[in-house]
C-alpha cells in the first residue's frame, strides 16, 4: 500500500504526464470529466494542470466552457463531470447520464463530419485524377488509331 507521500508523487507524475500529452496533441477542446480535484483526500489538487483542467456539476448544467492555456496554446475546456456519479446509478433514466452523452455528442459529433467531409473530398479529387487519367489515355489512344488506320 502507498504512503501519502508516494501517492502525491504518483499524483504529480500523472498530471505531468497529462501535460506532456496536451503539449503534444494540442487539442482545441477538452470535455472534463475531471471533478474537482481541490479535494486534499485525493492529493495533486495543487498541481497548475488539474486546477486547469477541473469541472464541476454546476459547470456542466450551466454548459460552461473555460478557457486555459498550455504552454502557449488554447483550450477550450468543456465542463462535465465525473461519469462515476451516473454509472454507479441503478437506473437508466439517470439526467445526469443523459446529460453527459448529449454533452459528447453536442461536442464530438460535428468533429465527425469533418472527418467525412474530408474523406469525401478526398474520394472526389481520387475521381477526378483517375477521370483525367483516363481522358490521357483516351485521347492516347484515339491517336494511335487515327494513326494506324492511315
């Protein structure tokens, strides 16, 4: 079992190694599913990324997103909440559930649109060359004939 002083560095650690990850990627939006970590029991609750990085309940009902940066770079950090509070509820008519994955999909679901646009462009513009590809080997072709039958 880990001491309190190995806990905190544990915590420390992960937090160090979430920013790491959020220098790297550099992602635009966050949805924080991360409760409050000012809560001593927990420890790392003073480390800069998780104060950065917290929501809350409130947040979540009111649709709060905060700003914050990370060497330089903005986030935009969605307020959500823990998803232990509703998975742990016996019911399926839990708002709080319902809430959270109408939250991911409000968030997410235009970031998959893009994807297929893209990959739609990205078909039109394959169409497009082997069309032209075809046009060369056409009009090739057309040539040699008009040339052969002279």
């Amino acid at each position: 079992m880990m001491n309190e002083n190995e806990k905190d560095r544990a915590m420390c650690e992960a937090y160090n190694v979430t920013r790491e990850m959020l220098q790297m990627i550099k992602p635009k939006i966050i949805v924080s599913c991360q409760c409050s970590t000012l809560n001593i029991k927990w420890g790392g609750g003073t480390h800069d990324i998780a104060r950065k990085l917290c929501s809350s309940m409130r947040g979540a009902e009111n649709g709060e997103v905060n700003e914050t940066y990370i060497e330089g770079h903005k986030i935009h950090v969605v307020q959500a909440y823990h998803p232990g509070g509703f998975l742990n509820h016996r019911s399926h008519e839990d708002p709080n559930g319902e809430r959270l994955r109408r939250l991911l999909l409000r968030v997410y679901r235009p970031c998959d649109w893009e994807l297929k646009r893209k990959e739609v462009e990205a078909k039109v513009v394959s169409m497009n060359n082997f069309i032209n590809e075809l046009g060369h080997i056409y009009g090739f072709a057309h040539g040699y004939l008009r040339w052969v039958s002279n």
